[in-house]
C-alpha cells in the first residue's frame, strides 16, 4: 500500500498509548469478513414523566422526545450496556453497529450516543440518569415492527472493553418501543465486522504505520487540533535560513541589538528553514503549513488572536484563506487570547470574529454554532461572555458555540457551565503535573460538556527563566493517554509553532518531523485504535547539554525548574515502534549498552554524555532501524539551552 503519509510530504514542502496493543485502521484485505455479535449485558429506560420510576424488568425500552405522550416533559431514553471480547488486534475494516428490533412502526429519527457516567439497569431512573449529552455519533430514521434496525457506532468502539450507549429521539416525535434484553433473544446487540489482518503489510515511507487517510481520520467525531502562535510563521524576511530573522535575531544572544542577550537569545529553535521564494511568500508560507498539519492527520488549528488590528491579525486572516484554498475540510478554530485583546470592546471583537467567521474554513458544529475557544476565557467575567454571545447572534446572526481555555479550569469552570458547549485548559507539561488527566475529562463530563484535552511535549521559556522536565517524550505520550483513557471529544496540541516557550510540534530545526510522527501514531490509536507496527522505527530524544552545566555566554538570567515539575534529569531515550521483538545497541559518548525492545511501542532511558548518541535495532543478525542524531552533546554549552532534541530512523 503507497505511503500516504509520504506522499502528502511531497506537497507539503516539497518540503503507547504506552502499552503495545493495538488495532489497524482500515485497509484493504482479500480475507473474507467476520463478524461477531455481542448481546447487552445491561438495558433500561428512564421516563421524565415517572422520574423516580424503575423500568429494569420491562421487555421493552423506549424512546421518545420531550413532547411524548403530549407531556409537556415526557421525554423518555434507553440505555444499553455491552463487554466485547475477542477483537483481533491487528483486525482491519472495522465496523460495529448498535442493533435493535422495533415493537412499532414510524417514522422517527433515533439517535446514539456514548455514555461515560456511571450506572446501573436495576438502579437508574430519570432522577439518577447519567449525563447523555455527549455528541451524537449515529443516527436511524424509520422504523418497521418487527425489524432490525442498525446504528453505527464504529468511531466509539476500540476493540476489546465495555461499551454504554443512550438513544434518544426527537421533539414531538410518537414514541419507539423496542425489544429490551429481558424479552430473550429481541434485546439490544453490537455486531463487529472486521476482516483478519495477514499479518505480513509493510510500509516503506517515514511513520511506522500506514496512516490511514484523510477522510477516514475525519470521519471520526473525535477531532485534533494544534494551537498557531502567529509571531511565527515560516519565515519572517523570505530570505534563506542560513541569514534570515531567526537566525540574524532571535537565535543569537546579540540579536535584535542585544534585546535578549540576558538570556541567551529569544529562542533555541526555529521552523524548517527554505529558499526564498517569489509572490505572496507569507500566504505561501501559511498554505504550507495547513499541508505539514493535514499531512500528520489533524483536524485544523486554533488560532490564537492575539489582536485585531494589527499584523499579527493579517496573518490570521492569512491562515484561514490559506486553509480555504488548500483544502476547506481543514478547519480553522477561532481561540481569541484575553491577554492580547484584554482592551478591546465587544462590539470591536465581535465584528473581528464576525468578519473570519464568513470563510468556510472557520470551524461550526453541525448545528451551525461557531465553534469560539478563547485562551484564558477567565480574563473576561461569565456575564461578559455571555452579553457578547448575545450580540454575536442579535448584531451578526451568529450563534456561538463558547469552549473557554482555562487557565483554572477548576476554579472557573461552575461560573462558566450554562454558557459554554464544553470546557478545555491550557495545561501542564511534565509527567507529574500530568498524572491525572482523566479528573478533569470526568468533571467536564458530569457537567454535560466536551471536553478538549491539551497534548504537549516540552516546555522551555528562556526569556521567563523557566523551564518543565517533560521526561523525552514521557510528557508527550502520557498526555495523549489521558486523552485517549478520559475520552476526550478534542484535543488540541499546544503548540504548533510557539517557539518562544518551545512547545512546538511542528518540523523545526530541532526535531524535524519526530514530533508530529510519534503524535501521528498516538492521534491514530485516539481516533481508530492503535495501528498496527509495519516499519520498524526508532526515536531519539536528548538535550545539547547537562541541566546544570553552565553556558560560556554571560547570561545573567538562566532557566530555572517551574515548581511542581518532574525532577529535572539528564537521559537519552530511545523511543521504539517495533513488528517484532529485537535488540538495541545505544551508543552515548563512546559507550556503547545493548537492551531487548518488545514487539510495539517501547521506550528506555540511558544516561546523558558528551559527545554524540545513536541507536541501531537488529533482528535476526539484520539491521532493522539506525538512527543517529545530529546534535552534539556538550558538558560546556554556548548558552543555556534545555530544548529536546529529537530525531528519527526513518528521515
């Protein structure tokens, strides 16, 4: 199978989970179909006309809006429960439908969705209903007595667990009655058609995967965001990397006429540098970008708007033209940040948001709400927000859809909760500080919101003295865990490009695309389940220097360890993707240890030395990856510089 993930590479520029378990995404397969049928363990309805009613040994459960029975609350759903078993894990063209048997014939619409709160068939009534406000993920309209009808719930099934879905039907609409599990064999079931993998499909392009493609990953209702900083684009001046602003400016401790020499310069890294180029070079730029982001299989960007006014708002409305020419699936999220725009008046930002909300790339809900995320929503009341929503809908004719990015999600998020759609923060960025990401997930949840789960790798800010031990790439793969664990409807990486706190994923000097590739792995596991290894690749991550070693520059302001952080540690990892078992030699300074890598997803650590470091894998006497990275480790740095490095076998 062709590489898509290469071929996109092309246009672009021209340019575990941490256990190993997985399941492929689709792909093409001669292997004739199976298909397996789950029965609920679990089924009830509860009625907002009994609401304290039990209806656990009914033969029937029903559905029905808020109209029912000509109540003026006589809303009634099902719940239904199941455990599957069994799934192969390298099973391909997965399918999996929620099935039912209809007691009545109508024409109603029913809908499903995934239930995360807790609950029990014999205990729960419309009092002590879980939320059922998650979004909907399949839909079936007409029903015939007697027949089975088939939703399809493929984007919430990952495999082998335990699964609860909610039916609910429309306003107004006669009420379906359908077999419970309590009638015998009529009652609820899950039905999984998948085809058996070969076992034998190999990728030859840059992942250790075969990504599936664009519309498949979109067709997931669980969608992926990076977050744009604007004051970085590509390039800045469109002359060639080797003399450009970056390197001129922001990457010597001189630049910018000594600005940032207290701390060693601006930044440590900067994007993928390329040769001048003729036209609309910042357009050009942007449209790149919106390929690199589509290329590792993300959604869109928030964008981060940090003005309306002034250059930094060009180059927004540049991004979302650029996202409406190369492809207006990829869509553009409008995250005003109230610390830039903590001046401006509504009427002035509501015409701003107004204005970027006409493009097709502007993201909406199937509703038609735009979908507004603001950074550090607190820094405006709740009151605010909503007198603003209000004159987004009376001024504009625009109903917002509010997901407010917290700062303090905990302590802001009551004051929020009638006006918002769902709820995310900015987040941490070490291991410690992310070890229980689900809590928030489950409190968003039992508020009856989505939730947006930010993904990160490093944090290092030398111009704010501060730094997080993000562990190699324990931060990144913890971080997309809790997505994953918590369910989270969203995620957004922070950052795509803000290389002033160094958190970027996008290809950059440092990294190149090791970032985005790992990522690309844990998004596929999050919106499909797990692919499948088929090319064995190794990852390295380091630091340039010890934590401790001090730079020859004379900085007078060095990064120093944010409180609440991992223990700052000198490690070189060796992250690797593997088909099979094999072993790996680690050469760091000269010293050379060899370890046995599990088939699947594996990292181990070694300790940081001078000099240079590389990993090879063998398998049966063969070489199977090698990878070597280009960046010298030395005990006696220029400047201060805590930035990862990375690199992979596979570019």
């Amino acid at each position: 199978m062709a590489n898509r993930y290469r071929t996109l590479l092309g246009a672009a520029a021209g340019v575990a989970m941490l256990a190993t378990a997985a399941v492929a995404p689709a792909q093409a397969s001669a292997v004739a179909p199976v298909s397996v049928t789950f029965a609920a363990v679990e089924d009830v309805f509860v009625s907002q006309a009994e609401p304290a009613k039990s209806f656990a040994t009914a033969t029937w459960v029903s559905v029905c809006g808020t109209a029912c029975g000509s109540a003026t609350a006589g809303q009634r759903a099902a719940l239904t429960r199941f455990k599957v078993t069994g799934i192969p894990q390298d099973a391909e063209d997965v399918k999996v439908t929620l099935d039912v048997v209809s007691a009545r014939t109508t024409d109603t619409t029913v809908s499903v969705r995934p239930v995360t709160g807790a609950w029990t068939e014999a205990a729960t009534t419309w009092n002590t209903r879980p939320a059922l406000s998650a979004p909907v993920i399949g839909s079936h309209t007409g029903f015939t007595t007697g027949a089975t009808a088939k939703l399809d719930v493929s984007s919430a099934v990952k495999g082998d667990g335990t699964y609860a879905f909610a039916l609910t039907g429309t306003d107004a609409t006669t009420t379906v009655l359908m077999s419970s599990r309590e009638s015998g064999n009529r009652g609820p079931k899950l039905t999984v058609t998948y085809t058996e993998g070969t076992g034998d499909e190999q990728t030859d392009g840059p992942l250790p995967f075969t990504l599936a493609g664009t519309a498949a990953l979109r067709a997931s209702a669980k969608k992926v965001f990076a977050h744009y900083f604007s004051p970085y684009p590509i390039s800045l001046d469109n002359q060639a990397p080797a003399g450009d602003y970056y390197a001129r400016n922001y990457l010597k401790p001189d630049g910018e006429s000594g600005k940032h020499a207290a701390y060693g310069g601006l930044l440590r890294d900067r994007p993928l540098g390329r040769d001048p180029i003729t036209g609309d070079y910042a357009l050009a730029d942007l449209k790149t970008e919106v390929r690199q982001a589509i290329t590792a299989g993300l959604d869109g960007f928030t964008v981060d708007i940090l003005s309306v006014t002034s250059a930094q708002w060009t180059r927004v409305q540049n991004l979302v033209k650029a996202a409406e020419a190369v492809d207006p699936g990829f869509k553009i999220v409008l995250m005003p940040d109230m610390n830039g725009l903590s001046s401006v008046d509504s009427a002035a930002f509501a015409t701003a948001m107004a204005k970027l909300a006409a493009s097709k790339s502007v993201y909406r809900l199937a509703d038609d709400r735009l979908v507004v995320a603001p950074f550090k929503a607190e820094g405006r009341t709740a009151a605010w927000w909503s007198d603003w929503m209000k004159a987004m809908e009376t001024q504009h004719g625009i109903k917002v859809a509010l997901v407010p990015t917290f700062v303090d999600f905990n302590k802001y998020r009551d004051a929020f909760a009638s006006i918002s759609y769902g709820f995310s923060n900015w987040g941490s960025r070490s291991p410690a500080a992310n070890a229980a990401l689900t809590t928030n997930i489950d409190r968003a949840h039992g508020m009856g919101k989505i939730w947006m789960q930010p993904v990160s790798v490093q944090d290092e800010r030398p111009n704010q003295s501060i730094f997080d031990e993000a562990g190699n790439t324990e931060n990144l793969r913890a971080t997309w865990k809790g997505a994953i664990d918590g369910k989270a409807e969203w995620v957004q990486l922070t950052t795509w490009n803000d290389y002033s706190e160094n958190t970027q994923f996008a290809p950059s000097r440092n990294a190149g695309w090791t970032y985005l590739d790992i990522s690309a792995y844990y998004l596929t596991c999050y919106k499909l389940g797990c692919p499948k290894i088929t090319n064995d690749t190794a990852y390295l991550t380091h630091r340039v220097q010890p934590v401790a070693a001090e730079p020859s520059y004379a900085q007078t302001k060095l990064m120093k360890l944010r409180d609440g952080s991992t223990a700052a540690r000198d490690t070189v990892e060796v992250l690797t993707m593997l088909t099979a078992a094999g072993k790996v030699s680690v050469t760091i300074g000269g010293t050379t240890q060899t370890y046995d890598a599990p088939a699947g997803v594996s990292a181990k650590t070694f300790p940081l030395k001078a000099g240079t470091a590389s990993a090879s894998v063998t398998r049966s006497s063969a070489v199977v990856a090698k990878v070597v990275s280009p960046y010298a480790i030395s005990a006696t740095p220029y400047v201060q510089d805590l930035h990862y490095r990375a690199a992979s076998s596979e570019r």
